[in-house]
C-alpha cells in the first residue's frame, strides 16, 4: 500500500491561517490537481479536525467519470455532526477508525452513516491505521490530514510520497503550523531525505512531488 500526504503551504512555509484554518487560499488549478491525486487513490484519510473545520466535500468534481475514493475518517475522541458534507455527499459510506473509549458515542450518532471500526486502545495508532487498510486491499491512500496528523504517520515512517503546492502568499505570523507539526522533531530528519520525482506550474502556484528516498 501507497501512502501519499497532499498538502498545499504558503511562501513561508504555512498551512493555515493566522486563525488556525485554510480557505480561500488555493486557486482553481489547485483544487483540479487535487481531484487528480484524488482520482490516482481508492481512500482519502482525513481527522477529525479536517472535518470539523474544513468540511471538505471529498466527491471528485473536475474529473469527469472519475472513481471517487473512499473517505477514511480518524476520532480519537468525541464524534462528529451527522450534516457534514463526507457524510451527505459521499458515493461510499465512510469509514471511521476510532478507540474504545469513544465507540459508543460515534455509534450512537454516526451508526446509520458510517462503517465504524474501533481500536483496541484509548489513542489512534498510525500503524494499526495503515494495517486495517492493508487488510481492506486499499492499494494507495491520500492523507490529506493537518500538521499534526501528517506528523505521526511521518514519524512511523508510513508515508511513501508527499505533494505540496506552493501558493503565493506570505503570513508572516510566528507560531503557525508547517506540513507536519509537533513539538519534537521527526527522529533522523536530515538522514531520510526525500527525492523530487516531478515540478509543474500552474498559474501562481507551484506543484512539487517528492518521494521516500
């Protein structure tokens, strides 16, 4: 199994804005190149957060005919709103990975909206994630998680490609996430580099793609 982040960033190297969320900051030629690495993937990973925030409408639209993937959604904790659009718009019933202490209050609200799998711990393991997957026959997955998702499927080493566009702005704000974001850094960073197998413009943005090694 394939596992690709899609993340799109600012000059400075941000990915939200100065109030914590991303909209109205990629063009059209972005979110086309996204139903493209979105028709290339049979799942999209998503948080909790991504959901909450963003409500992003994960149904491939600039692709005619496309095969839309399925959307995996990740609760360590809490559960959802039944009205968010991965839910209403959908061509697949979700999947969400949740934990044993929050079963119970995703299948109370999200049991008639979703196929719901439960951990066997009180925290999302990335790995166990990736495993569930793997036994599902998802060949390649596209997270497209925020900083602090990106990052523990990161430090697990599970991630095989990571797309990034570059879009012309600049916050300036200290303190705003990257890519990946945690307090520690990811373990052998300047050993593990990452090879650029493909750049393109489009527009005012810059579309990169770099994978493991």
């Amino acid at each position: 199994m394939k596992l690709s982040i899609n993340m799109a960033m600012t000059l400075d190297g941000k990915v939200v804005r100065p109030d914590g969320r991303w909209y109205g900051l990629t063009s059209s030629e972005d979110k086309t190149q996204m139903d493209v690495y979105r028709s290339q993937s049979d799942a999209i990973l998503v948080g909790k957060n991504s959901i909450l925030n963003d409500n992003p409408i994960v149904k491939i639209r600039a692709i005619p005919n496309a095969l839309n993937p399925r959307p995996v959604i990740l609760v360590r904790k809490g559960t959802l709103p039944p009205d968010k659009h991965v839910f209403e718009e959908s061509d697949h019933i979700p999947l969400i990975i949740c934990t044993k202490s929050n079963l119970k209050e995703i299948k109370t609200s999200l049991e008639n909206k979703a196929e719901i799998f439960a951990l066997d711990s009180d925290d999302i393991d990335p790995k166990k994630v990736t495993g569930i997957l793997k036994r599902k026959g998802y060949k390649n997955v596209l997270l497209e998680g925020g900083p602090k998702l990106n990052f523990s499927f990161l430090e697990a080493d599970l991630v095989d490609r990571i797309y990034v566009t570059v879009v012309p702005f600049i916050i300036g704000k200290t303190g705003l996430a990257g890519i990946a974001d945690r307090n520690s850094e990811l373990p052998g960073f300047d050993k593990n580099s990452w090879t650029l197998k493909d750049h393109f413009a489009k527009g005012n943005e810059i579309f990169l793609v770099y994978e493991k090694g």
